[in-house]
C-alpha cells in the first residue's frame, strides 16, 4: 500500500507543479496555484474517505494510489 502512494506521489509531482505553472499563466498567477492544490486536496480527502471505506485490500490499495496523485498536486 505504501509503494502504490509513494509511485504514484512521486510520478505526479512534476505533473502537479507544471499544471499550477500553466493554469496560473492565464489570470493571477497565484489563482493557478490555488486552483490546482484545491484539486488535489479535493482528491486527496475523497481517496482517504474511499480508503476508509474500503473492504478489501485492493480497494485500499487502490484509494493510496489516488491520495498520491492528490497530493502532488
């Protein structure tokens, strides 16, 4: 469960970062960054409610990966 959040924080770091980058081009460069870590603390609280929820080891397997995602961004 570890490995699939770690992989998927550390693969989506760069992602995170280059959204921030380019939606914050377009208006207050700061509303960008705003906007993209909303998402992903959005995903990142709906992946740990899933976690929570999850019945078997697949599902929470499956919620870490999603939190990693959520929070790189």
């Amino acid at each position: 469960m570890v490995n699939a959040y770690v992989l998927t924080f550390a693969g989506f770091l760069l992602l995170g970062g280059r959204a921030a980058d380019l939606f914050g081009r377009r208006r207050v460069y700061l509303f960008g960054r705003r906007r993209v870590y909303l998402f992903g603390m959005g995903l990142f609280t709906l992946a740990s409610l899933a976690g929570g929820l999850a019945t078997d080891a697949a599902w929470l397997t499956a919620a870490r990966a999603v939190q990693g995602v959520g929070y790189s961004a």
